[in-house]
C-alpha cells in the first residue's frame, strides 16, 4: 500500500474513533495511535497524563539531542457532534472525492497524515538496519488533548520539556494549501458588576448594575475602536459572548456579568487590554453611582507574527513546492492553534501550520476532506522530514 493509501485509510480509521471534546474525550484515540507504533521497537513511546484519562501521546525517533528536533503536533480531540448531520457523523463515509465524518478536516486527516508519514521513517529504519535513515535530531510526534477547549495538552508538552524553542514544529491544522504561522492574540476577561437592589419604582434606592455594565461594554467597544491595525493580521476585536444579570423585572440589579474576547494583534496585548477594561469600569462608576466593577483574566494568549526567516519556513515551503510544483502562499491562521501556544510559550519562531482540509467546513455537519488533500499533505510531511535531514 502506498504512503497516500495508508494515509487515507488511516484517516477513516480515525474518524470512526470517537474522540468528542467534551464528549468521550482522547483516551482511545491515544491508546489507537500506540498499536499503530507498537510494531517498531526503535520508536520511544510516551503517555503524558495531562488531565484525568486524558493523555497526550509522545513518540520519538532519536536523533542527537544537542540538534533542534522536529516536532509534529496534531491534537487528537473534536467538537461534539452537533445537529443537522445528513451523514454518519463517525461513519468516515466516501463519496465525491472526500472523507466525510466530525473530525475529518479538523483533524484527523491531518493527525493520519503525520502519523503515516512519522510511521514510514520509523519503518524504513527498522527494515534497514544496516543502511539506516538516519535523523540528525530527534523526530517527534505529539498527539495532544484539549485543543478544542483550553490547550491544556500543548500547555503541558511545553512545561514537560518534550518541545524546545529551538525545535521546528509543525501542527497539521487544515490550511488549504497554504503555510500559516501569524495569529492574532487571544484574551479573555469575566467582567463583573455589583449593585444595589432597590424596588423598581424606586431606582434612586438601588444602583442598577446591569446599566453600569452597560456603559463598559460601550467603553470598550468605542477603546477597542480607536487601537492600531497590523499589517497582516488586521484589526483587534472584541466581542461579548455571554452576559447575565438580574433577577426580576420589577427589582434594580444587584449584579452583572458579561464574557470579553479581545483577539488583539501587535502592538496590542493582554496589558494594554487590561488598561481599556480599568478604565471602562472607572467609567461605569461614574455614570452609575453606586456600582463597582472588577474583572478577572480567562485566557491569556499572545499574538504570533510569521517568521519568513525561519528554517522550518525554508524548508516547508522548498517540500510544498517540490510536491506541488509551486511556491506556497503564505498567510495568517484565523484561530488559534497548538503551535501558536508553544510560540507564544516559548518564543519559538520555527511554529507553523499546514495540513489538509478548509478550515471552513470545521465545526460543522457533514464535515469532511478532500482526499487529495491527504495525499499532497502526506508527502509533504514526508519530503520534510528528507529535507530537515539535510539542513540541520
């Protein structure tokens, strides 16, 4: 079988392994993934307990440690399933040229195309004893929980120790064909407003806390307005995703909450934020005497800018291109991914996206990939590795 075919039969294999976040979580998935490396004694396995029976997944394939590993970071969770599916959601269905099924862009397809591509060296080196492939550094594949929610599994690879910042690594998020590497930050706050609750036909008794809310919510939007934009990645924005407050019609509230997400790009960040909510609630004090505001920090990631310089750049494009037959475009990634955790932990500018699949049909019924996509995608990964071998 070729190594697009085991890709592509890897891919289905996957999907039809449940691995919802939250839902049935990444455990089987983890435990799949070893039997698939269990046949080569030469690669050096790892469990990394990272939440209760949530594992990440280490595999290695020594090199000289003193040189930058490789890494391939894929995260092993989904979404839930959803509503709407006119497919089976894990079915792995083919049809039209595509895989479909939760999971199928968004990624699994990616996670089998780097584990077929990790498993090919590994196989070439157990068969060839005498005429190894032999790695410079060390190869590394990661299969990462939480990626869906908190991060929590890119998180904990970066304080293990398993990624350096000197490492080159790669995440096989869907990107269309194209490298991204540039995120915009992401910060989130949980804005909370006391009050005093009065009759409400008697307001002057009270101090309505949803009306303080509601003017920082409009002090932040008209701050956020006014902040400088990047030049690749665009303009800051926030939004207010949920909001509470209050208990009756008829009674002042004597509390409000609201959720902030401020995806910030350069030379904003999480301080700066910081400033907008203070002044904001100073406002809101104000205009509303009586109410007193306090936030606190949710989530904290910085932004991430491309590194054109950087070598696992060079050395991705040069495969894309030797695969494809053209240069690749290179742009910025509209989420936020594992490699941009382990760049903004680490300050490691050799942190990039590139796997199969539209990021479009993520998070949605009737996911799927083009099956050609696996294809190109595989080979990629495995021109890479070749070429990470001859420039480091």
């Amino acid at each position: 079988m070729s190594l697009q075919s085991r890709a592509v039969t890897m891919t289905k294999q996957m999907i039809q392994i449940e691995s919802t976040d939250p839902g049935t979580y990444e455990n089987a998935m983890a435990d799949w993934i070893t039997t698939q490396l269990a046949p080569y004694p030469n690669v050096r396995l790892s469990r990394q307990e990272v939440l209760p029976g949530r594992p990440n997944r280490i595999a290695e394939l020594t090199g000289d440690p003193s040189l930058p590993a490789l890494v391939m970071i894929c995260h092993m969770d989904t979404v839930v399933k959803g509503e709407g599916w006119t497919k089976n959601a894990f079915g792995a269905e083919v049809s039209d040229g595509k895989i479909w099924g939760r999971g199928a862009c968004d990624m699994k397809s990616g996670l089998a195309s780097a584990l077929t591509a990790f498993a090919e060296v590994a196989k070439s080196q157990k068969e060839n004893a005498e005429d190894i492939e032999k790695l410079p550094g060390t190869l590394v594949f990661i299969g990462t929980v939480d990626e869906e929610a908190d991060m929590k599994g890119s998180e904990a690879a970066v304080q293990q120790g398993w990624i350096q910042k000197e490492d080159w690594v790669l995440d096989m998020e869907p990107t269309s064909g194209m490298i991204q590497m540039a995120h915009k930050g992401r910060t989130w706050f949980e804005l909370n407003v006391e009050g005093i609750t009065a009759h409400a036909s008697m307001p002057e008794k009270g101090a309505d806390a949803i009306a303080g809310i509601a003017f920082m919510i409009a002090e932040i939007r008209k701050a956020m307005a006014k902040v400088p934009t990047h030049e690749e990645l665009g303009k800051s924005t926030v939004t207010f995703g949920q909001i509470s407050g209050g208990y009756s019609p008829y009674v002042v509230s004597d509390h409000s909450m609201v959720t902030i997400d401020m995806r910030l790009v350069p030379p904003m960040n999480t301080q700066e934020a910081e400033k907008i909510v203070r002044k904001a609630i100073e406002i809101g004090e104000n205009a509303v005497p009586g109410v007193k505001g306090s936030y606190k920090i949710t989530g904290d990631r910085p932004p991430v800018e491309t590194h054109m310089e950087s070598g696992l750049m060079k050395a991705l494009s040069e495969s894309v291109k030797k695969v494809t037959g053209k240069d690749p475009v290179v742009s910025a990634f509209t989420g936020y991914t594992d490699t941009a955790v382990v760049a903004g932990l680490l300050g490691n500018p050799n942190c990039m996206s590139y796997g199969p699949g539209n990021l479009a049909q993520a998070h949605k019924p009737d996911e799927y990939v083009e099956i050609a996509d696996i294809e190109r995608c595989v080979q990629v990964y495995r021109e890479l590795i070749c070429l990470y071998e001859d420039m480091i």
